[in-house]
C-alpha cells in the first residue's frame, strides 16, 4: 500500500503501458491559407518575408524524439537541407527559396517512426519589367518605323502571375484593336505576357502599363510596370573614352569612362569584370565612370562597361587593362649542350639562361653585363632572346670556346621599355669552382621515426656551386587508393620549394607517414638531369581503442565481461594490455598476433567489484584506454506524458495530478524498493520529499502512478523522481507540471471512463435517496447478487472501471440515484440568437449495462442553467436488457450552460444493478445511433460552432 503523506497522497497502480509514437503538425502564426489536398496531403501557404511557425505534436512512451527535416521543392535548393530536433520549426522572415515539404519524424523505438509532412508554399510577386523588341529585317533610318514591336512584361511569382496591358487609360484584350495581339509563347509556360503591335501606327506611340497581379492572395497586392513608346525608342548604343588595352603602373589611379551614345529611354550604364569577379573593393562608380585608386598587379583583367535601357538588347564594350610588373626571376646553366658533360670544362660551350614574367609581355628587353659592365653579342658571346608571345621572356647567353679570361660573374637585367617599375637583376657566377650539384642525405637520416604530435625536419644536403633550389614532394605508394592520399605534401601542395633543403613538418600525424622524395631544380642551379635522393618518415601512435568510456549496470551476484578492443597502433607488435579496478592491478598480459582485443570477466559481482576499470594497452608510442564504470545505480524513470485527464480539482484552490511513469530497463540492477518523490513550487525553493515503496518487482513497460492530491495553486511544479534499490540511489528525472484552473477542452474531445478517483468532475445529486459507486469487476463482490451488474468494464477489463448502482438493502423500490456531468458554459455567439436553428446539436452517447430480474429505469435528463434550472428528459430505459453492454447516442440541443443527468432507479429486488460506462459528448449530430438510443428532444438543424467550454468547479464525491 502507498501511504499518505503531505503535500501529496498517493495512489499506485502497474498497468503496462509502453506506446509507439503518433505525431501530427499544426500551425501558428501568420498562415494565408492551410487546405487539404489530394491522398491528405497539407499545404500551408505563407506570404514571402512573414514568420513560418510549425508545430509536431507527438504522443507516444517512452517519450519520442522530434526531428524536422525538409525536402526542397526544387533541386537548386536541396543544399539547404537541415533538421531541428524541436518540437517547434520557426523560421522568421522566410524566403521563397525555403519553401518546400517539411517532414516531422517522431521515434521512441517502439514499431516504426511516425512521420508527417506538410507543404510550404511561399507567395511571392516582384515588380515586372517591360522589355521592348522589333523584328529581324531591314533596317531604316529610324528604329520604330512601319515594322513590327513586342513588349514583353515579365515577373517572378508564386502563385502564377496574370499580365493584364493598358495603353494610356485603356484595357487592350485580344481582338480590341486589330492591330495588337496578346499571347504567352507556349515555351515560357505562362511566366511572360507579350503584347505584339503588328506595322506601328502612330497612335501605337502611346505610354504602356503592364499590371501584374496574383488576385491578391496573401495580401500580395498588383504591381506595375511603365513604359513609353514613341518614334525616337531605340536600343543602346555605347562607346569607351579610353584606350585598348590601357597599360599602367602599379600605384597610379585609373579612370575608365564609358558614355552612351544612343538610346531611348536613357540607358543605364554598370561595370563589370571578366569572369564574374568582382570590382576592386576600393573602386568608385558614378553613372558611366569608373575609378580604381592605387591599382595592383591583381586589378589587372579585362572590364565590360554594359549599357541596358530595356530596348533591344544591352550593349556591351570591354577592354583590357595590363598592369605593368615583373615576376619570377631565375636562372640556370647548361654545361655543353652539345656534349652530355655535366662539368664546365675550358675549350667546351657554356649555356647562361635567365628568365621573367612580365607585364606587359611586348615591353620585356634584357641586357646583360659582364663584372658590372654592359656586354654585348659577339661570335663568341651569342645574345639571344625568345618570343614573349610563346613563353614568358627568356633570354640566353652563349659562351662558345670557355676560356679563364670568361670566369666572373654574368647579370642579366631585366626591365620594361617604359619604365616606371624596377627592374630585375640576377646574378651568375662562372668560375672554376662552378660545379654541377649533389644531393645526399645526412648518415641516419634516411629512416625517421616520429610520435605522433613532433615536428620532424626531413633533411638533404645538398652541394654545388650555385646551390639549386630543392623540391620536395611525396612518392606514391603502389595502389591507386594509397596514391591518391600519398601524392599531397603536408601543406596540401603537390611540391614544396626549400632553399636550405630542409622541410619542416610540425604536428606530425599518421597520416603523414611515407616516403619523401627531394631533388634538384633546374632553376638558380645547373641544368642537368635532377639529382634526388628518398627519406622514409614512420609516425608512430599509440593504439586507438574502443570503448574509450561505457557505464556497465550490473545487479549484484551477476556475471559478467568486459572487452577492450584494438583498431590500430603502430607499431602493431610488442602490445601489451594491463587491467585495473581503481589504482589495483586485475591482470597483465601481451596480445598475441591473431588477437585484437582482451576482455576481463566476473564470474559474480559484490560490492567491492563496483567501481571504474580501466584497460590501458601500451606500444611504444604510448597507451590507449578503455575505461568502464560499473554502477549498480537504476536507470532514469521514464515520465509518461499522454495521460488523459491527467489533472482535476478536489476542492476550491486545491488540485490534483496523475503522475504516471515507466522504468528504463528495470531488470538491469538490483529490484528497485521505493522511489524518492521530491516537489516544489517552482516560485519557491523549498522541496516535499517522501518515498514511495515498491513491494513488486517492476516489469519493463508497467505503468506506475503516483497521484499528487495536494497543489495548493493553480502553477508550476517541479517533480523529481529517483529510483532506490540495494546500492542506493539511481539516476534522477525531473519534469515541471505547468497547468491553470481545469478548463475542458472542445465538447468534441470530452470523454470519461470513470478510471479516476476525481470522475472527470462528475458529481453525486445531493437531493437523490442514494449515490453512484465506481468499480472494477476485479474488486467488487457479487456473491450475494452474483445474478446481476457487468463482469468487465465495457472493453472488456476486469481491471477497468465503471460506475453502478448498488441495489441491496437498504435500498428500496424506487430510490434514485443521479450522477451529474461538469457544468458546461458555452460561447455568447452560441446563445446570441433566439432562433432554435442557430443553436448546436451534440451527440451525447454512452454504454450501459442492465441485466438481473429485478431492474428498474436509467434516466438521461439534459439540464439547462437558465434564469431557472430545468431538466429535459432525452432518454430512458427499462427493464433486463440482458448481460452484456450496449450502447446509447442521442442528439440533444441545448440553448444555455447545461449539464447531463445520469439517473438510476431501484426495482423491485435486489437483482437489480444497473451500470454505466465511456460517457463522450461529441459536436455534431450523431451518427449510426444504436437501437434503444431514442431522443425525446425536439430535432433541429445541425450547426457547429466553436464553444469555449469551461468545467464548473464542483466538489468531487458527496460531503456525508
């Protein structure tokens, strides 16, 4: 038994009660229009820039977890998927491109998700804009002239667009003026109105309106579009006041301007770059002219200036701009081209290449000087230069017939023709000491083995004399999926230059094991076949484990095995594992080749045996670890949340609430003894605590209750719940409980099945001989009048309850007894009018049982709160109806607050029970009624309206 303790009195019940999920979307907010189509399917419409609100509405135990997500109406859009783990989807200020199937998908691992979706539709409608074309033929003089001109009137929209054409104040349709024809071309679908002018008249020269309108859906009001058509309209015409291409030096400010020189109506004139790149940030604009201060080498490119006044199709004007500038200067030596020798010999040829980018490339000249002094080509010194229009400049000094008196040092220069930027000097020393390079790297520095997380240097030495530069790169590993990972440097690049030749990798990781390559360059060395050499980097890590953290609960007096397993290390050999509980060792050991994890088992759990184990498995690196906690801590309960009638009313300003839950995998631990119920006023800080005992043991899924009897204000509560077994408390959950004075929500939601204490608010008649008891055939005792009253409650439960007259001593022939529903207030709209026709009708139905020799009458009276309160009778019965549960329905009418009136009378024994079970009042008139289901009302058109129905605020059960 559950005992009483203040501020809550308990009731515990075991019912199984786990759930698969149910979901439905509703909406709030700023909705156009929400309608049914087709197989159910919803669309929501929304005005484009409004705030779209959805809500998922679930049920389900355990609790389901919520995720929206969307799929795009149109592919362009599908990048944009994203999900919410919500209840509520809210996106403010949404855009056209958001519309779409929005999906609520609700899970709680019971059968499948459940999953409902609704269409988005957002309406849009932007300015239209006329476009004007003549057609293909002779070209006269003037542009509009005895020749044929469409207006185009185009505007995005959602929904589709309707074009309607005006010329001055009036309406041109098609067939109002021969001369004028309106038609969609089949090929744009509807999305372009074109009005055809057929030989231009002179009153064709007139001012153009295209109105286009969605017929004001969403509030989307008309917009328009003007455009005057006289005998001077024609096409753009541009021109630039600059020269092509137009070469300056880094620094200057540039203007490029651009003027139109024809059109009507003016044209407008923007800037754009080549490409779709953007201007320079610090460009400056005004109408046809545009100012670039202080260019770079980066602003150089090709610029459109593009003139556009709706007429024909724009103009478009481009030129170039080259910014003067030099780049990339290198060198390198050829020893005897002709003769395959890699040394520089006295009497052989010697080949001195130099090479520039340059900007631009035509005004790229070299000159070379010899110790500081200009050289020029002789037959002896050969002074060539190659085409800029082939390759970027490059310019070669052949020495033929080396002697001692050529050693010294060679410069190239390059400059541009004009000036205005420095030049490039390079530097080339030819001497005896010239020799070609050699590249080594240093004694064991071939193989490096690094942890994961050094910086490791990758080393080559390189010799000669000039000393080249040194590229780096990768070698790739045999296997296309190996080369396609190996062939990145570090840094991402495909080569790394070093001029020191060495390449520094900080952070290393394993996946920068594998093998470098570094060789030679031609550039600012000889140019000889590379010299390379190969370094093998190994990265060594600890292993990776799994699981690096589980908690284990485990009942005591249990078996049970824990395993660590490996998924990688390097090195993979020489592993090593160790197993501890706390600082003590368990056990120690090494893996064998075949092997990739170890377990530890317990053969039975004590107390000592809780606690955190840890498997630390070692290579060289260092260790990966798994760790365990072993609890006999219960897991979390499980709050029920779809409770129906979950919260009544006692007594004035006291309030009760069922509190139902189910426990997260009972069977894992220890049986849990009791729950710690803790509660609070969320405005207070003060906490009620109580336990509440568990003598059974708890299966999965059985739904326990609790009802809290004593909230004392119509607030939130805060509610913890902890389970308690042998190793103490377990895991908590809390929930806040946020409710106001019951209001009943929309009579076609309202029902009861007597399962509760507090009879959703029915009460006992305290004018009637006797009163209504609720039971369940499992609790009741028929043995002294086993010939009468229901065996189950209607659907069927020995469990479930229903409410019966009890017709024994001291009951006498004719006694009543009368159940009152609540007290039903409905709308001042419903009771506006005195005409019969407006007022509701509602169905009001329930399942009866009457069976025994000596039974006597079921009454239904309709109750009505006027000036006076008057009962109506709508429906009764009388007599043995045999042992089994039918069903009334009957339509009743009322026309002010009322109530219904269940009202039992006694036979002539004391086989006489009579029971009653599931009341509903659902709007509407009733469909199918049963036999017997007779209304004694009068009949009246059916009417449905929205009632605002609130719970009259009666004591439950009868002051005796």
């Amino acid at each position: 038994m559950c005992q009483r303790h203040s501020p809550v009195n308990p009731v515990c019940l075991l019912l199984s009660s786990t759930a698969p999920p149910t979901v439905r979307i509703v909406h709030s907010g700023q909705a156009c229009n929400v309608e049914e189509e087709r197989y159910s399917e919803r669309v929501y419409t929304i005005r484009e820039g409004e705030t779209l609100e959805l809500q998922c509405l679930v049920t389900g135990h355990p609790r389901p977890q919520i995720r929206w997500t969307k799929t795009a109406g149109g592919a362009s859009d599908r990048q944009g998927d994203s999900s919410l783990h919500n209840e509520t989807l809210k996106i403010q200020t949404i855009t056209r491109h958001q519309g779409g199937r929005y999906y609520c998908k609700a899970e709680n691992g019971l059968g499948s998700p459940a999953i409902r979706s609704i269409r988005v539709d957002v309406y849009y409608l932007d300015d239209p804009v006329i476009t004007v074309h003549q057609s293909v033929g002779e070209a006269k003089e003037q542009f509009y002239f005895e020749r044929t001109v469409f207006l185009r009137c185009v505007a995005n929209s959602n929904p589709p667009v309707h074009y309607t054409w005006r010329r001055g104040r009036e309406v041109l349709t098609q067939g109002s003026d021969s001369g004028v024809e309106i038609y969609e071309p089949f090929f744009t679908q509807g999305e372009t109105k074109i009005l055809k002018l057929k030989n231009l008249r002179p009153q064709d020269y007139a001012d153009y309106t295209c109105i286009s309108s969605v017929r004001n859906v969403c509030g989307i009001g008309d917009k328009s579009a003007h455009f005057s058509l006289n005998n001077r309209t024609a096409p753009p015409s541009i021109k630039l006041l600059l020269d092509d291409p137009l070469v300056v030096n880094p620094g200057e400010t540039i203007t490029l301007v651009c003027v139109a020189s024809g059109g009507d109506p003016p044209p407008t004139l923007t800037w754009v770059k080549a490409g779709g790149e953007e201007l320079p940030k610090r460009s400056v604009i005004n109408g046809g002219t545009l100012t670039i201060p202080g260019v770079t080498v980066d602003d150089g490119g090709a610029y459109s200036c593009v003139a556009s006044n709706n007429v024909g199709n724009p103009a478009k004007k481009s030129t170039t701009i080259l910014v003067r500038g030099l780049r990339k200067g290198r060198f390198w030596i050829t020893p005897d081209p002709y003769h395959n020798d890699d040394n520089i010999q006295i009497g052989r040829e010697v080949k001195i290449s130099c090479q520039v980018e340059a900007t631009p490339p035509e005004e790229l000249q070299f000159s070379w000087l010899k110790n500081g002094r200009p050289l020029r080509s002789s037959e002896r010194m050969v002074i060539t230069h190659t085409d800029t229009d082939v390759s970027p400049g490059t310019t070669n000094l052949d020495i033929i017939d080396l002697k001692f008196t050529d050693f010294g040092t060679y410069t190239c220069v390059a400059s541009l023709r004009n000036g205005g930027i420095p030049e490039i000097s390079i530097d080339v020393n030819i001497s005896s000491t010239t020799v070609p390079p050699e590249l080594t790297v240093p004694r064991g520095r071939s193989h490096l083995i690094a942890q994961e997380g050094d910086t490791v240097d990758l080393q080559c030495l390189v010799s000669g004399k000039p000393k080249p530069i040194i590229l780096w790169s990768r070698v790739e590993e045999s296997g296309a999926a190996a080369a396609a990972a190996a062939a990145l440097m570090p840094d991402g690049s495909a080569q790394t230059e070093s001029y020191d030749g060495v390449l520094r990798i900080n952070n290393v990781t394993r996946e920068m094991s594998g093998t470098y390559r570094c060789q030679t360059s031609q550039y600012n060395g000889f140019n000889v076949k590379p010299r390379e050499a190969l370094i093998q980097l190994v990265v060594q890590f600890p292993p990776t484990v799994e699981p690096v953290y589980t908690e284990i609960r485990q009942a005591l007096g249990r078996a049970f095995s824990l395993t660590c397993r490996l998924l990688r290390a390097h090195p993979a050999r020489l592993l090593r594992y160790e197993w501890k509980l706390g600082s003590r060792l368990l056990t120690v050991g090494q893996f064998s080749d075949q092997k990739d994890d170890t377990s530890y088992h317990v053969r039975a759990l004590n107390r000592e045996g809780y606690g955190e184990y840890t498997c630390d498995i070692t290579n060289e690196a260092g260790a990966g670890r798994c760790t365990f906690l072993v609890t006999g801590k219960a897991y979390p309960p499980e709050f029920y949340y779809d409770t129906y009638s979950a919260l009544w009313q006692n007594r004035p300003r006291v309030y009760g609430f069922k509190l139902q839950w189910t426990q997260m995998e009972p069977n894992a631990v220890d049986r849990i003894l009791a729950y710690r119920l803790g509660i609070r006023q969320m405005s207070q800080s003060r906490w009620w605590e109580q336990e509440i005992p568990m003598e059974a043991t708890i299966q999965k899924g059985e739904l326990l209750t609790y009802n809290l009897t004593e909230l004392v204000k119509p607030e939130s509560y805060l509610v913890r719940l902890t389970p308690i077994t042998r190793y103490g408390e377990g895991d908590a959950t809390e929930r806040i409980i946020t409710y106001s004075a019951p209001v009943n929500p929309h009579l076609r939601e309202f029902q009861c099945g007597f399962e509760d204490e507090a009879l959703c608010l029915f009460s006992q008649d305290k004018t009637d001989e006797f009163d209504w008891t609720r039971h369940s055939a499992a609790t009741r005792d028929t043995k002294y009048t086993p010939n009468t009253g229901p065996s189950s409650d209607h659907t069927g439960s020995k469990q479930g309850f229903y409410m019966y007259i009890e017709t024994s001593r001291p009951r006498l022939e004719g006694d009543k007894a009368r159940l009152l529903s609540p007290t039903f207030n409905m709308n001042s709209k419903t009771t506006s009018s005195s005409s019969v026709n407006n007022n509701p009708t509602y169905c009001f139905a329930f399942f009866y049982h009457m069976y025994g020799k000596h039974i006597g009458a079921l009454n239904v009276f309709l109750r009505q709160k006027g000036q006076t309160v008057t009962d109506t009778s709508v429906w009764s019965l009388t007599g043995n109806q045999g042992d089994r549960w039918r069903q009334a329905k009957v339509n009743i009418h009322p026309t002010t607050a009322f109530q219904m009136v269940m009202e039992g009378v006694r036979g002539a024994g004391i086989e006489g029970d009579i029971a009653i079970d599931d009341v509903t009042i659902e709007e509407g008139e009733c469909k199918d009624p049963p036999p017997n289901s007779e209304s004694l009302a009068p009949p009246s058109s059916p009417h449905i309206w929205q009632l605002c129905i609130t719970l009259s605020l009666a004591v439950i059960g009868r002051q005796r």
